[in-house]
C-alpha cells in the first residue's frame, strides 16, 4: 500500500505534464480602444551613456517622464470614433559629471531651466492630439496635426525645431505603434510567437526601423489582472544621415551612425481590456560620431535606456 501512496503522486503529475495545454493558456491578443472610456498613462525613460571627449570621461543621463490621459469617444452623427490624447506632465531631468538641471510641469519654480525646458517640452503639457479610427477600428489618422505643432517654442537646442521633427505622417505612424508594434492575428497558445516589423521617417533626424519578434511566456495574474506576458526581443537600426538639403539639421555635419541596436523586455498585455497594462523595456544602441575637437577622430558612445510604460486607471467618461 505505502509503495501506490508514494507512486500515484508521480504518475499525476507526469499524466498532467503531458496533457494538451488549457483554454486558459490560449488568448487573443487584439489592441482595443473602448468608447466611453479614459484610461491614464504614465511613461518613465532613464537613458546613461559614458564616453571620452579630448581625454576627459563623460558620464550622461536623462531621465523623463511624461503622464497622459486619452479619452475615447463614440461615433457621433455618421463621425468615426475617435481618442483625444492629452499631455498632463512632462518632466525632465539631465545630467553631465554629476551636475544635474531640468524641468518639472508639475513644479515649474523648482529650478532654473538653464536649458529652457519650459518652452520645449512644456509647452506640450495641456496640448490635445486629436485621433481619429477608420472602420477597422484602427488609428487612421492625427486630426489636429497643424495646431498641435504650432503650439510648440523655439528649440532650446539649435537645429531642433519640434514643429519640423514631426511630420503628420510620422506622428500618425506614431500613434499606431503603442506598447505592442504588431498583435499576432489569430488566438495565441503560451509559447507560440509573431514578427513585427516597423519603420517611421522622422523629418531632421531619418529613418527608425524596429524589427523582430514576440513570444507569449504565459497567462497569469500580474498585479491582480488577469494579463498575457509577452516577451519582446527585437533589433534597432537607424538612418540618421541628415537629408542633404536640410542644412539647419544637426546631424549635417557629425557623421552620424548607429549600430548594434537592441530592445527587449516583457509587456502585460490585458486581453479583456484589449490594451497593455504595463512594459518594462530594455533599448541599448552604440552611436558613433566625428569628434568635435578633431574631425578625422570618432567617439563611440554605447547608450543604454530604460522605458517603462504603465496603465494607472481606466474610469468611464461622464
């Protein structure tokens, strides 16, 4: 008898092993924006790069963070549905060698914006970009391209306008690619995988492409949701030789290149939601550039960024 106590144990657990994976363990993964709804975001970059400049080690880091609000509305009077995207903070913060300056929306006063943050990023804080869905319910298009870039100030930075870095297309490009750049198309089972593959022309900087694949690692709770953990692994390449006949672009003169372009990291993707709930990624590029000092020397500077994207709260629009 003791000896069938101690076997049956071992024969369930080898029997429930092989047993076809669950219905549980299969999802659909289908990005959704739910009429009637506002949900809120928050978005934190934490960049670092070290290089060497005429013998003296550098150390760089930038750290942003932005909190945004989109509201979806219903179709109204033939109107497709459509998201207003509203900035409610932006802040920034960089630091050379230790020496750190920046900006908060939220506490403008607290220093004082050598860099003129205020008139850059700031000015984005309360702007709405306005969405609008084709039939598919898919993002189609930016509806108030014109005024949302007009508001924008000068650039603290020369050769960087924000009101040029953007074109209506890519901005709208933009939008199209949230936390997942590309859904599978079909319900998924823990293990299976799909390709994404996306470019974006940005006007004063080039071309982005970001290539590569997801893989569904499970289906389980992630901070009390029911969320499907899909892992990114994918490659970054990046054309930022200026276009020749844009003089003013800052990249006319450096000589400009990227390469080994990395970006990995885990997204929760809530499938009754339709949306992520939070992304953890990883993004590592080595850009390399003619030195100021001696034109016929380059620096290499490895640059490593930390980008988190979290849902905060969805609550219906009264």
């Amino acid at each position: 008898m003791k000896f069938f106590t101690r076997i049956l144990p071992i024969v369930a657990v080898a029997f429930l092993t092989h047993l076809p994976a669950q219905a549980a363990d299969t999802v659909e993964i289908q990005q959704q924006w739910l009429a009637g709804k506002r949900y809120y975001e928050s978005i934190q970059t934490d960049q670092q790069s070290s290089f060497e400049l005429e013998g003296k080690k550098m150390e760089q880091s930038t750290s942003m963070t932005i909190e945004l609000t989109m509201t979806v509305s219903p179709h109204q009077d033939g109107q497709p549905k459509r998201m207003t995207i509203r900035y409610e903070r932006m802040a920034m913060e960089i630091g050379i060698n230790g020496q750190k300056m920046g900006f908060d929306s939220a506490n403008p006063g607290a220093s004082g914006d050598p860099l003129n943050l205020s008139k850059t990023i700031g000015a984005t804080v309360g702007q709405e970009l306005k969405i609008v869905f084709n039939d598919k319910d898919e993002i189609d298009s930016v509806e108030n391209y014109d005024e949302f870039v007009k508001n924008f100030g000068a650039s603290a930075t020369p050769g960087f306008d924000p009101a040029k870095m953007f074109s209506k297309e890519s901005l709208t490009e933009m939008m199209k690619q949230g936390a997942l750049r590309a859904m599978p198309g079909k319900p998924v089972t823990v293990g299976d995988s799909w390709d994404f593959n996306n470019q974006i022309d940005l006007p004063q900087l080039g071309k982005v492409a970001v290539k590569g694949n997801y893989t569904l690692k499970s289906v389980g709770d992630h901070n009390g949701v029911r969320c499907a953990e899909i892992q990114m692994d994918g490659k970054i390449s990046m054309d930022i030789s200026a276009p020749k006949d844009d003089a003013e672009s800052p990249f006319s003169a450096l000589g400009m290149k990227v390469s080994d372009g990395t970006v990995k990291g885990p997204v929760w993707f809530d499938p009754q939601l339709g949306t992520a709930r939070e992304s953890l990624l990883v993004q590592e590029v080595t850009i390399s550039m003619k030195n100021p000092a001696d034109p016929s020397a380059t620096i290499n500077v490895p640059m490593k960024q930390n980008i988190s994207m979290k849902l905060t709260k969805v609550e219906d629009v009264k």
